[in-house]
C-alpha cells in the first residue's frame, strides 16, 4: 500500500477575537481529502508565543473535529495515529481562538497520511 505524507503548517501572526470565537488561521491550512484516497491525521504539534492560552481546533465539514489548548508561551504534541479516518471529500480546517485583543503568532504542524 503506498502512502503520501501531507502536512498544514506555518507560523501565524493573529489578534484575538474572544477565547470562545474561533476563526481561521489561514487559507493555506485548510485541505480536501482527494478523491479515491482515505487520509489519517497523524500527529498535531504547535506553539503560542503569547502569554495568555489560546487553542486551535480541527474543523471537519464544518463541525469541530478535536480541540488543541496551547498554554502560555508553550507547546503542544498530541499523536493522533488511528485516530479516525478522513474519507474523500472531507475539508478540514484549522481555525485559532485567543482572548480578545491578545495578539501573537501561533506554530502549527498537522501531519497528515493519504492512503
């Protein structure tokens, strides 16, 4: 079975809207499992240079799939292996939310496999 890694990652600048209004991190952090192919999240990491805690959740189709809290200037790594899978068609999403008017940068990695 042959398998082909994709990953959502970057560093983000964002001002916050309220811990309880999540937005979109990024265009370029959104992906749609291709057709034929069925996708694994693997692996989440990131970091928060604020010093307040933010979280950043994995929207699937539009509902919140898993939320990831990030505390004050730390990280996060949470294994995700075989946790479910993404049939074709799915988009997920990652959006961030954050205390209003709390602005910073947020590191995000999602690993992801096509299988």
């Amino acid at each position: 079975m042959q398998s082909t890694s994709k990953f959502l990652q970057g560093v983000f600048p964002f001002q916050g809207k309220g811990i309880e209004s999540p937005f979109p991190i990024d265009a370029a952090l959104a992906y749609t499992v291709p057709d034929g192919v069925v996708t694994q999240p693997v692996y989440f990491r990131g970091g928060n240079t604020t010093g307040e805690l933010i979280y950043v959740v994995l929207i699937r189709d539009g509902t919140p799939m898993r939320y990831f809290p990030i505390g004050a200037k730390s990280e996060v790594h949470v294994a995700l292996r075989v946790v479910e899978d993404l049939d074709s068609g799915t988009v997920i999403e990652l959006h961030l939310a954050a205390p209003e008017g709390v602005g910073g940068a947020v590191v995000v990695d999602l690993g992801l496999v096509e299988v």
